[in-house]
C-alpha cells in the first residue's frame, strides 16, 4: 500500500481491508527506523525528541475518507506507543538486519499485550511520593560474577584497575549513586548485550544504565545515554572484533 505521507496523491491507495491497516503501520515503523537510524544513530539526536518529531511530522494524510483517516489516526497512536513505551523492544529491531513486515507484526502483538510495571509508592500518612526503582532484573551466583568480573577486567572496560567485583555487585544492583567510568563503552554495549543473548539480564538494559546514571564516559564529564549505547552496539554489531568475541565466549561460559 502507497501512503499519501510517503508518496504524492496518485499514487495513494485507500484502506479497504485489514491487510491496508497492516500495510500501513508497516510502512510507518519503516521509515521511523530509517529516521532513527538517521537522526538518532549515526546524529546523536536526543531519543525523545526523535519520537516527538516522528509523530508530529506523521500526523496527518492527504485524504479526506474517513476510513483512511481513521486507521491512519489509530496507526499513528501505535507508532507513538511502540516509540515512548516500548523502546527497549523497538530500538534493538530497528539496529538488527531483520526488520521485515512479519518482525514488525509480531512487536506489533507484543505491544497489544504490554503492561508497564505499576510505580511503587510510599505509604504513610506524608504526600505519597512515586520511587522508580531501576533493575536489570538479574540474580548471578558468586561464579557468574567472578566471572564477568574478570571478563570486564581483562578487556578494560572501564577505568578502574583492577575492577573489583564489588564494583560489579554495585552496577548490576543498581545501587543508589553508583557509576563507574567506561574506557570502551562499544565493549561494555558487547558485555551486556551478551548478558541478554544467554537470559541473564532483561531487554531493557540500555535504559536502566541510562536513566540511573551508573556509566560515565571516559573524561567523567558526562553520563551515557541510551542512545550512545544503542549507536555503540550497532557500530560494533557490524564491525565484530577480537575483543569483542572475546567477550561473548566469556560470557557464554557463565
């Protein structure tokens, strides 16, 4: 299906069926992956602002039916969903060789099913004050965190030495006012994505080491952002090094 948004009004198809409502969320989600890839990526735009400039700039179609209207209007809501909520679903599909119409289906079924975790709150007779507590939902036996410690420690990845498994313990709890400065941070983007390949953290580590602040970058001027691992991980998914390798094999003897 050729949408108006994406093509002159010639060529626009009108929603008929099912399958047009499909089409066209299909050809949203690409192009916000080309803008992504684009824009946030290889430009270094703040995440948030690329979702609120993809919806906006997407909100409309040159076609007065309402039908098409309608599902372009539903459509839309998904995107902006899919982009704010879910990005730690959508960002690893946009950066992966796999984005065909039937990956997109499925995170697409995902989406219809995801519940946000409740906030925890305070209970007392105070104002109730909202606690976002940060996870990366991993439970590692003294051997695994040896173990990545000394993966850490052998390949440098951050700007302690030696790195004390202490070090570690705090990172991966998520421990209130801890950060540690990154020496390579496309190493440290392997070590966890490794983590995630074998289970042992959940999908949403870039945003939990983004929004707690625990990774510096190598001057101590700055937290890492989200997107900086993001475009760390694609940069080092499409060039693989030794030392990268290195770090999955460590990793896959956890």
């Amino acid at each position: 299906m050729a949408l108006s948004l994406f093509g002159g009004d010639e060529h626009m198809h009108h929603i008929v069926a099912e399958h047009d409502v499909a089409e066209e969320l299909f050809a949203l989600l690409a192009e916000a992956r080309t803008i992504y890839l684009r824009d946030v990526v290889a430009g270094g735009k703040q995440y948030h602002r690329y979702v609120e400039d993809f919806v906006n700039g997407h909100r409309y179609i040159a076609c007065n039916r309402a039908a098409c209207r309608n599902c372009h209007e539903m459509n839309i809501h998904i995107v902006k969903g899919l982009l704010a909520d879910c990005a730690h679903l959508i960002q690893p599909l946009f950066t992966a060789a796999d984005c065909s119409f039937e990956a997109y289906m499925e995170l697409k079924r995902t989406y219809d099913t995801f519940a946000p975790s409740p906030p925890v709150v305070h209970r007392d007779y105070s104002p109730v004050t909202e606690v976002r507590p940060f996870s990366f939902g991993c439970d590692f036996t003294p051997k695994q965190m040896t173990g990545i410690t000394a993966c850490a420690d052998t390949y440098h990845l951050f700007c302690v030495s030696p790195l004390r498994i202490e070090d570690m313990e705090s990172l991966f709890a998520c421990k209130e006012g801890f950060s540690i400065r990154v020496n390579n941070i496309r190493h440290v983007a392997i070590l966890f994505e490794a983590l995630l390949e074998h289970s042992l953290i959940q999908s949403q580590w870039q945003s939990v080491l983004a929004k707690g602040r625990f990774l510096q970058t190598k001057d101590g001027k700055r937290f890492v952002t989200a997107a900086s691992l993001s475009s760390a991980l694609s940069a080092m998914r499409n060039n693989m090094t030794s030392v990268a390798y290195g770090i999955k094999r460590a990793i896959s003897k956890l």
